[in-house]
C-alpha cells in the first residue's frame, strides 16, 4: 500500500505555506509531519491566524 | 514610570530617526524601563508605546479589540489631526487604504489583490524581475567602482518592479519616485514638496494633501483606462475590483493604487539599501554570504529586521482592555513600535548586531495578523533575485563616504548610501 501523498496548506491572511513534505523544523513540525497531526491550537508562525484557516493548495 | 517628555519627545521627532541611535537609544531605555507606557510628546495628545516584540504581537493579533481606522493610524499632532479632520469631513485619514480599514471592509478589500500576491502566483514573474535585477547590476558595474547604491540601485529597482507589476509605463516612473518621496519624506527638505523644513502644520498638511491629490489625478487616468480595457496587471484588478458585488468606491480605490505605488517599493528600497550599507560595514557578514549564497534568504530577513523601515502605525481600543498587566481604556491611542520589537533583548540576541545567520528571526517589520504586509511575498523575491544577481558578481563593498537617512518618523530608511566597490 503507497503512502498518503504530502499536500501542501496555506494560510488564508498572509500566505505561509505549510508544505507536509518539508515540514517546518524552525517551527518544530518535523520533515513529513502531517497537516491532520498538527494541534487543532497551532497558529500561523508568520501572522498568526489559526489552523482552521487554512487551505489546502496545489503548488 | 511615565515616560519623559524629553523620551517622548524623542520618538516622535523625525531627526531622530534620520539619526538613528538618538531613536534606538530612547527605545532601549523604555525596553528597559517602561516598556507599555504612556507618552505625551509635546502638542500631541497622549499614546501608550507599545515596546516589546510580544506586546506588539498581542496588539496586532486582536485587530477588533485594537482597530486601526478609528483615529490617526500614524502618529500626528493635535494641530495637524484637527485639519486633517475639518479637511476630509470629520475623518482623521487623508486616504482610506487597507491601511485605514478594519473589518469587515478590510477582509473585503484586501482579498481583491491578494490573490495574485501569494508566493505561487508571483513565481511566474520570477525570470522578469531577474532581467530587470540584471539590469541594475549591469549599470551599478558601469558606474565603475563607486556609485551612490541608494540613488543608483535601491530606490529605482523596486520602483521599477512595482510600476511593472501594478502596469505604470516606465516614463512615468520618476515621477512615482517623487510622489513618494513627497509622501513619506514630508518632514525631509531634501525630499519634500517645498524643499524647506516643514514648521507650519497647515504648511505641511497642505502639502501632504497636493501629493494625495496629484496621485489621484494619475490614478483616475489609469481606472478609467483599465476599465474600459482590462490588461493582465495590479491596476486592472484594482479598477475592476468589487467589494459586495460593486465597484470600488472612488476615495478606496485611489488609495488602493496609493499604497501599491508607495508602500509597494518604498520599502524595499529601504531595506536594500540598508542592507548593502550594513555589510559594507561588516566585511565578515559580506563574506559569510559570499562564500555561501544559501544564506541571502537569512540576510533578506536580518536586512528587513535592521532597517525595519515602518517605524510605527497607531492602533486604537475599541473596549477597555488589559495588556501585559496594564489597563487599556476603550478609546486609548497606542503607538506600536516596530523599530523597538525588532531590538529587543528578550527576542534577539544582540539585536545591534547585524548577523546574516540569525536563526531564529521572527521580525516584526511585516507586521503581524490580519494587517500583515500584503506585498510581503514580493519584497522577498525581489531582494532574493536582486542579491543572487549581484553577489554573482560582487568582490568587494565599502563605504565611500558617510551614509544619510531620511527625516521622516513613519516609512524612512537611508537616503544616501555611497559605495567603493570591486565587480566581475
């Protein structure tokens, strides 16, 4: 069975990118940590908006 | 503590800023002692300074609790906020930009350009902004090896990119340059209208008011063009954009292109040349960076964080609020400094230094929540390009000559920057 394909978010206000693949270790989200595995109460590092305004995106 | 007429004073005072320590030195002691305070700097009525970086994010992230429209967004004198107001029918804003807006009409009118400013839909004009990035390389390496790096590169590249983008025709550039120029460098003699220092505020406001009224007459050209003849650029979107199904209104759309030609490049021409006139005085971080071309993402944010070139906007409490343990009454005035957040020592380590590997830089010169800097994903390509074309190319660079800042307290950076310099 192949795994999920990595798919790429992104927040609504100022555009960060939250891409599954690359992760965000600055932020402490580990290469390939899963988008659905983040807490519900993470916000935008950049502007700060919450999670559940975000969109998934195709880059 | 209160804060001291003499600090007050201080960081309202565009020479100081022009000065640069007086300003850092005055935010430094109130980080220190009286970091949310209130000030009453002569005729202006009091404002709380908000100092802190954590502070600043709090503000910024409750934008219904701190509004932006409700009084002056930039700092301004009784005098002056009296004659904007009998001016412009009891408003205490000259324009109405996204700037000046709080929701719902900000949510409205900033989605009808953000779209095409997402990092995925300005990829497609990366090969465009690298040929005119070209450009200017080229013609700095004709100057020889000595060039005002300010007037020669800084303030035309993003000028250049930015009137491509919003589909100003390049001979009409020098003209935007002097419009801005006029605008945020109102208190400057060297950059503003009269050419004098600026005592009068009726003088001043007046001024001020003939630069917004000189755009509008361009801009309106430009709507009408566009609307009857729709082009794939900013302007067009502007011009045809609705808000709740209808056009904008006039006074908004106007202020629309205002801020997309002024904020769009001004800033980034600060941060350009402050960022060239920061390793030049730093041989070891232009090495650094050199050697290893992965680390310009690193310096564009340290560049953007040192010259933080948005030094302040105003907010206003809609409801009697609590901040940092202070109590903040429906109504109060806060000043939010960004020079002071992206200087403090809780934050940065050695925030005076100019460090190109700076890791982590959560700056706040962007701003934070919903107001963010729309125009952000550009700035950084922009300067991405541009110092990918130019270390490519560049030996050396030392100062030639002592760099000047502009006069100004709310958008200001440097003003001259001469350069000696070797190139391939």
């Amino acid at each position: 069975m192949s795994a999920e394909p990595f798919k790429v978010w992104q927040c609504r206000t100022c555009g960060y990118i939250y891409d599954e693949e690359q992760g965000d270790p600055g932020e402490g989200l580990a290469p390939g940590a899963r988008w659905a595995d983040i807490p519900a109460s993470w916000i935008c590092p950049m502007c700060g908006t919450p999670k559940s305004d975000f969109d998934m995106i195709e880059l | 503590m209160t804060i001291s007429t003499d600090i007050a004073n201080t960081i309202v005072d565009p020479k100081a800023y022009a000065d640069g320590d007086r300003v850092d030195q005055a935010f430094a002691q109130l980080r220190r002692e009286a970091p949310l305070e209130v000030a009453q700097p002569d005729g202006f009525d009091p404002f709380w300074v908000v100092t802190r970086h954590a502070d600043i994010l709090e503000v910024e992230r409750q934008n219904e609790l701190f509004h932006n429209g409700d009084r002056a967004t930039v700092v301004t004198t009784i005098e002056a906020d009296k004659k904007v107001r009998e001016m412009m029918g009891g408003s205490p804003h000259l324009v109405r930009s996204l700037v000046q807006m709080d929701n719902p009409d900000h949510f409205a009118y900033r989605k009808v350009t953000q779209g095409s400013l997402l990092p995925q839909n300005l990829r497609a004009l990366e090969a465009r902004i690298r040929e005119i990035a070209r450009g200017f390389v080229d013609r700095m390496a004709e100057h020889g090896d000595r060039c005002d790096f300010a007037r020669d590169v800084a303030f035309l590249y993003p000028l250049h990119v930015i009137m491509e983008v919003l589909g100003v025709p390049e001979s009409d550039e020098p003209r935007m340059l002097k419009l801005t120029q006029e605008l945020f460098g109102n208190a400057d003699p060297d950059l503003n209208r009269s050419g004098k220092s600026v005592t009068d505020v009726n003088e001043g406001i007046d001024s001020l008011q003939s630069v917004v009224m000189d755009f509008m007459m361009y801009f309106n050209a430009i709507t009408e063009d566009r609307r009857a003849k729709p082009r794939e650029d900013l302007a067009s979107i502007i011009a045809n954009g609705k808000i709740n199904g209808e056009p904008m209104g006039h006074l908004e759309a106007m202020s629309y292109y205002i801020i997309a030609a002024t904020a769009g490049h001004d800033t980034t021409s600060s941060t350009t040349a402050g960022a060239l006139w920061a390793l030049a005085e730093t041989p070891e971080q232009f090495a650094k960076v050199k050697a290893d071309p992965s680390l310009i993402p690193g310096l564009i944010e340290e560049s953007i964080r040192w010259v933080t070139p948005v030094k302040h906007f105003m907010r206003t409490a809609t409801a009697d609020a609590e901040l940092a343990g202070r109590k903040i009454a429906k109504g109060d005035w806060m000043m939010l400094s960004y020079p002071s957040g992206n200087r403090d020592e809780a934050v940065f380590e050695d925030p005076f230094k100019f460090r190109v590997d700076r890791t982590p830089n959560k700056h706040v010169a962007f701003g934070y929540g919903a107001h963010i800097c729309l125009g952000q994903h550009l700035a950084r390509m922009e300067m991405r390009v541009l110092w990918e074309e130019l270390f490519a190319r560049l030996d050396s660079v030392e100062l030639d000559g002592q760099p000047t800042r502009m006069v100004a307290n709310f958008v200001c950076g440097p003003k001259s920057v001469p350069i000696r310099f070797k190139m391939h």
